[in-house]
C-alpha cells in the first residue's frame, strides 16, 4: 500500500496539521497568560488584583460536586476521537476524490460533526430564557421537625447541595441582564429525599392571579408578534395594554417599575416563593408558609439611567459578576426566612393568602430565618448545567406541600410539560444536573436518551415476579395534606382577590422618596414608549386608586391630565395598612459592607503614587475589587518617575461598571484627565448615579471642568463626594467607605439631572 506520507503534499508551512506534529498540543496552546508576565516587568507593586480569579474551578467543601464527577469529561493530554471513540487522524480536511475533487460521501468523520453541530440548539425557556447559575449548599440552623418532616430541616448544620439560577423573565437567551424586568431565583435543593425545586422571583408577588391568565401576560410582555420587537422590554404597547385591562396587576407593576427590577447583581437581591405553601410535620399536622431570602450582602440596585448604559457596556454584567464573586471566593450567601401562619391566622387576614398578587405583611407575620445558602462554585460546562437544569414548581419532598393558589396550581403542570420540548422528552430527569443524589426506582421506562439499564422482566406494579419491588412507601413516602374541601366546581375567584389597590399602596407608602421618584420615573419612562394614548389613560386611572402622588407625578411626566380612577372591583371595605418599612430596599444594606465593590482609581501621567497604594490595598484589604483605570492601556509615569500599571482603559471601562471613583492625587495627572472626555464622562455620570467620589489632591480642576457641584442641591455637602489632601488621605478614605457602604447618595439626584 501507499506510505501516509507520501499521500500528503509536501507544504513544509503546514507542517503542524499533518504527521507526527500534528498529534500533541500545539506549543503555545500552554503558553503563559498575558497577565502573568505582565506581573513580573511592571515596576509598579500594583497589579489587577486576583479579585476576577484564575478560571480553576474552587474546590472547596461541596458535596454537588462529587456526584457530579461521574460525567465530567476533561479532554488534557487526550487524543481527538469521534462520538465512537475512534482516533481522528485528520480534524482540518474532509476527505476527498481528489485535492480538487467532491468530497466523499463516505467521510463519516466529517458527517458525524456537521451533524452533531447542526442540532446543537436545544430551544430556550419560553420565559427566563436569559439565566446564570451556580453550585452550593443550604445550611439549616435548627431543626425544624415540629414543623416540617422534610429533612432537609431536620437538624441544626445539615447541609444539602444547591444548584440556583437566576435569570430575567422577557429577554431571549442573548439578551442583556440589566434591563428593567423581574428576576427569577430558582433553587434545586438536593435533599436526602430527592428533589425540591422552589421556583421564586426576586418579587413577593405576580402579575395575575390564575394560571389562566399566563400566557397571554407573557404574550403581551414578550417582543411583539408581528415584528418581534422590543427586546427585553416591558416598555411597549402589548404590555401596557394587558396590563391596563387587568387591574390585578397593579401590585406587581408597582414593584416591577421599583428599583427592585434593576438589580445591581443578582448577589444582591431578595428572593420570594411567592405562593403560600404548606409545611406539614410528621404528626400531619401543617402551617401555612410563605418563603423568603435575603442577602447577606443587603440588597442594592442600579439607578436606571446606569442600567441602560450597562447594557451596552457590558451586556453580561450580572453573568459576570456572579462568576467572578464565585471565582474570587467571595461566595454569595442568602437567609432562607419562613413566614408560618396557620390556617385561622390566615382567615382573619383582610386578604387572601391563596391571592400571589399579596405579600403577608412583615409586621403581620414576621420573618424567622431559618437556614443559609451559600452559592460556592461556578458551573463547568454552561449548557450541561445552567442550560440544562430544569426546575419544576411539582417537585416537592414529604413535608412541603402546595395550596390551592391557583397561580401554583396551574405550574405544577406547566413546569413537567416545558421540559418535554425544551429538553427533548421524558427523561430529562435522567440529565446528571437534574437527576436527584438519591436513586430512582419506578416502572417509568423507555422514551428518547434513556440512559439507565433496568434489569429484569418487571415494569409492573403491584407484581409477585419481582418481589412487589420497588414497593410502596405508604406513610414514608410523600403523601398530599388530606384537606377538606365542600364546594362547587366553578370558574371564578374568591372575593377578596378583587381588592387590586389596598396593598399596591401599601408598598408605595412604604419607599423611600428617592424610590418614589423613581418608580415614577419608570412609569413616565414605559408609558412614554407607549403610542396609543388610551393605554396610558387606563394605567393611569389604575395608578389614581393606588395613590393621587404617584397618579399625578407619572401623569405630570406624560404631559396629560389625570383621568377618573378605574372603577373598583369590589365593593367589601378595602384594608388601610401601615406603612411596612420592610419593603424597602434601603431597609437591608446587609452584612458585608464594601465587599465586592468595584472602584475606579483615576490616573494619568504624574499621578501622585502615594495617593494610590494605601488606598488600594485598604480597599483590597476590605474585600472590595479597586482598578487602576487610565486614559490608555500599559503604563503611567508617577509624578516621582516610577511606571505604574494601568489595569483598564477609560473606553473598555467605563464608569457605569463601578460603584465608586477615587480621583488619584497629582496636578498633570489630573489635567491630563480634563482633556479626556471619557474621563469627563466617568465623571459625571458617577455623579449622576449618586455614586461615593473621592478626590484627591489636585481633583478639584476635575470637578470644574465637568461641571459638578460638590454640594447638594440645597447647599448643605454631599455626603459622598469626599475631598481629601494628602495629610487626610486616611480620614478622607474613611469617610468613601462609609459612604460606599451606603450604596449611594440618592439626596444629590435631580430629574431631570442637571449634570
Ligand atoms: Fe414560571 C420558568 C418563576 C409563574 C410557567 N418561572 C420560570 C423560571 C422561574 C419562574 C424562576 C425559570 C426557571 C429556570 O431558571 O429554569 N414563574 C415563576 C414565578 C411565578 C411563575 C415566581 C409566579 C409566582 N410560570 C408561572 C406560571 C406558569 C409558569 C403561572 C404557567 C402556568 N415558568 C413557566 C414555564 C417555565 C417557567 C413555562 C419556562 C421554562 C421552564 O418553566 O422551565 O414552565
């Protein structure tokens, strides 16, 4: 036969595709990363903090990881084979009669990979497509077993794994994470007694309230039919127009147009099960619940205006911030808190616990928090996983149970049902990040992708062939709360869903006047986008029942006059609540202060180093993620001739990617600033989004030339524009900090901004 190599041309340049060359790494494909050598010629001590980490996963206590192990593949030091293992010679050429001739239909390689890259789409979630998640567990704090038989409360330190994903509801799979929307918390507890997924938000309360209802509000909200416009985007006639028919959405509108539907991560934001659920305890006796987490990092948000720039100056922001937390060790953590009532409880309540659109007051019942999740390793293969993972509202374990919300009642199919397109049959759950950590045994065979190879000629129960196995738990296995119920089969809904307003104005009230204004400003903002006037109309009147500021501030902002209000839809007496501080975002600034935070430390050439290194390893020192950012990438000349890193440029880092800015000390390095309007431009709009500003030395130009007052509005100082000398670097730093863990300085805005 012919020898290989002389079938091959001889083409000395392509040397690496063919023979020996071709069958080890290439060199380089090793090669040190760019960062690390830059490490050791800089001259300056200050390099990017290993804050964004090195991309190895974290291998820390997690017991997710283990099982998981079975089907990771890792391809180092392999050789590249075909979906049948055989070893591929060739990875660049389909095999050909002739150099110039048609390609054999024989090359079985070549129709293997076409064919697989053909069908690499699976379709996305027809809601929450857009979506990042992670690994980590639940730690329960006490046990829980006089309430709940489900064991994953049974004693105090019992940790169960977690898989959690986060995701906004309206944009398609590629769509950017900070647009104004809900955010979904869904958390797959791997509990010793199988899977419990609880399928929340990141608000206590929904659009509608039966299942009925679904699709057509997320028809509405979804790009329009006809031309598949707006992305990710509530702010748009079909919306307004669903909404506005359908008061009961007011209370979620409210929410949905707060600051809580513009996270600044999804680190930092609560999430809700929204429905009440039951907990029954192994007695059988059972409570009504309503769940809650918190964060441990308090919950923040975007201001709007940052939002929209976010999205296009970094479309993944929460993606990577979650990621890069994860990576850097900094592991998000959140309290789970049970609201438990019983059942008489909740009937004298003026409203229905079965209604989603209803929160149970914090005051009404509070909050008893009952156990930590923390999110500690990123994901391996993004579509195995976060793609993957499918979570259902009917995957429950004994001790947890649903009500008859008939929100939830209509999920408990709708969850099963998607994943038979979306992943391709009935046996997704066979797919390693859905299946539970604890066996499966029924008679539910067969379908597309089984993996598993049951034995013996059983697939019947009851049998005497098989022993009666696998067999009934009876009393052990999970059985349904024995409710009674005498009724009617009806359509309709019970009374107390109709009152639409009472509790919309009790979150109103509850804000600050900073989020007032802002929810305002939402409402003008999507009701501006809107272009039949009548749909604005008819929010408004929905807007006049919830109160006459927040009526007259949107209506103010639309130019138009206040119409009646909507008629009302019941007639009982509507409850007065009190105001519930709780529902407040600045109400939890949380427990970890600056950690995490991103600061931007401007620099140009003669930049003052000594205003700089204290202050960086400080923040460092803090847990906070400081960045040397300059008008250019590679170095600056300090004012005493020394190199100094730049870590990011002011056009790939613009100001809307940090929380604080630090003006770097030195005359020339601060002029050179005033003759960069990006540097301008970061400047004002840090200031605009009421972000902490520390300036230092010489800033002072800075801040005239970009048109900024240091004082607030009524003349008294801004709390977070902290100007310090060289002698008050450590009191000035001091001052940013508290003023960074305050978020913001929301007391400085003004609409319409002045800078
Ligand atoms: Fe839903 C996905 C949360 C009402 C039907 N929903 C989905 C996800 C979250 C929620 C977080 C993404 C899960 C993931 O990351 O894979 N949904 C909620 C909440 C609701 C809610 C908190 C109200 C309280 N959903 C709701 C209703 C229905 C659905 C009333 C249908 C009757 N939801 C779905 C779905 C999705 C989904 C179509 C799309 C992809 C999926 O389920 O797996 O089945």
């Amino acid at each position: 036969g012919k020898k290989l190599a002389a079938a091959i041309p001889a083409n000395e340049n392509k040397a690496n595709e063919y023979g020996e060359a071709a069958r080890c790494p290439y060199t380089g494909a090793t090669a040190e990363p760019a960062s690390a050598s830059a490490t050791a010629s800089t001259s300056s001590e200050i390099i990017a903090s290993e804050k964004v980490g090195s991309g190895e996963p974290i291998i820390g206590e997690n017991p997710t990881v283990a099982p998981l192990d079975r089907v990771r593949v890792d391809a180092s030091d392999q050789v590249l084979t075909t979906n049948q293992g055989v070893a591929v010679a060739d990875n660049q050429h389909s095999l050909k009669i002739g150099l110039r001739g048609p390609t054999a239909m024989e090359d079985f390689i070549l129709r293997e990979k076409l064919t697989h890259f053909d069908h690499e789409r699976i379709p996305e979630r027809v809601v929450h497509a857009r979506g990042s998640a992670a690994h980590g567990y639940f730690e329960t704090y006490e046990s829980l077993t006089d309430i709940t038989r489900a064991n994953l409360f049974s004693e105090a330190g019992k940790r169960t794994p977690v898989f959690v994903r986060f995701s906004t509801v309206a944009g398609e799979r590629g769509s950017a994470d900070t647009v104004r929307d809900v955010r979904g918390f869904a958390v797959k507890f791997y509990t010793d007694e199988g899977n419990w997924d609880l399928v929340g938000n990141n608000i206590p309360v929904f659009f509608i309230q039966d299942a009925m209802k679904f699709p057509d509000v997320v028809h509405a909200v979804k790009p329009e039919p006809h031309h598949a416009m707006p992305q990710a985007s509530s702010a748009h006639d079909t919306f307004w127009d669903f909404v506005s028919l359908t008061p009961e959405s007011t209370h979620m509108l409210l929410w949905q147009m707060s600051d809580r539907a513009i996270p600044r991560s999804y680190r930092t934001m609560q999430g809700f099960g929204v429905h009440t659920f039951r907990l029954v305890n192994a007695a059988g006796e059972s409570v009504f619940c309503k769940f809650h987490w918190t964060p441990l990092a308090g919950t923040h948000s975007l201001v709007w205006d940052e939002a929209v720039k976010i999205s296009g100056a970094d479309p993944d922001f929460h993606r990577r911030d979650l990621w890069e937390a994860i990576e850097a060790g900094e592991f998000p953590e959140w309290e789970l808190g049970l609201q438990l009532f019983t059942e008489e409880q909740a009937n004298s309540f003026p409203f229905d616990v079965l209604d989603p659109t209803k929160i149970v007051p914090e005051e009404l019942v509070p909050v008893t928090r009952v156990g930590k999740m923390t999110l500690n390793r990123n994901p391996d293969n993004f579509f195995a996983e976060t793609e993957q993972v499918a979570f259902c509202t009917a995957h429950i374990v004994p001790g947890i149970d649903f009500t008859n919300d008939p929100l939830l009642q209509g999920r408990i199919h709708s969850y099963l049902d998607t994943q038979l397109t979306r992943l391709g049959g009935p046996n997704f759950h066979e797919i390693p990040i859905n299946s539970p950590i604890v066996p499966v045994f029924n008679n539910q065979r067969d379908g597309f992708h089984r993996q598993a190879i049951h034995r013996g000629r059983v697939n019947y129960e009851p049998n005497s062939l098989a022993g009666g196995c696998p067999f009934q738990a009876g009393i052990a296995g999970f059985s349904s709360f024995p409710e009674t119920i005498t009724e009617d089969k009806v359509r309709g809904k019970p009374e107390l869903f109709a009152d639409h307003y009472s509790q919309a104005r009790l979150f109103w009230q509850s804000q600050s006047v900073a989020e007032q204004l802002h929810i305002i400003a939402a409402f003008r903002f999507e009701l501006s986008r809107v272009q039949f006037p009548a749909i604005r109309q008819r929010v408004l009147s929905l807007l006049v029942n919830v109160d006459p500021i927040l009526a007259e501030g949107v209506a103010d902002g639309l130019g138009i006059d206040l119409p009646a209000p909507a008629p009302l839809a019941t007639n009982l007496p509507t409850p007065n609540y009190e105001p519930s501080p709780a529902l407040s975002l600045l109400a939890r600034p949380g427990q970890t202060r600056i950690r995490t935070r991103r600061i931007a430390i401007l620099v140009g050439n003669g930049v003052d180093a000594e205003s700089i290194a204290p202050i960086y390893e400080d923040l460092l020192e803090d847990g906070a993620v400081p960045r040397i950012v300059g008008s250019r990438l590679g170095k600056v000349t300090t004012a005493d001739g020394k190199l100094l890193d730049v870590e990011i440029s002011l056009e790939a880092g613009p100001s809307v990617l940090y929380d604080a800015v630090v003006i770097a000390a030195g005359e020339s390095s601060v002029q050179a600033l005033t003759r960069d309007a990006h540097a301008l431009d970061f400047l004002r709009q840090q200031y605009r989004h009421c972000k902490p500003i520390l300036a230092l030395g010489a800033a002072d130009q800075l801040f005239a030339k970009a048109d900024i007052l240091k004082t607030l509005p009524d003349g008294t100082d801004d709390p977070a524009i902290i100007f310090a000398g060289m002698a008050e670097l450590t009191a000035g730093l001091e001052e940013f900090k508290n003023a960074l863990a305050n978020h913001r300085s929301f007391a400085r805005e003004m609409d319409p901004p002045i800078v």
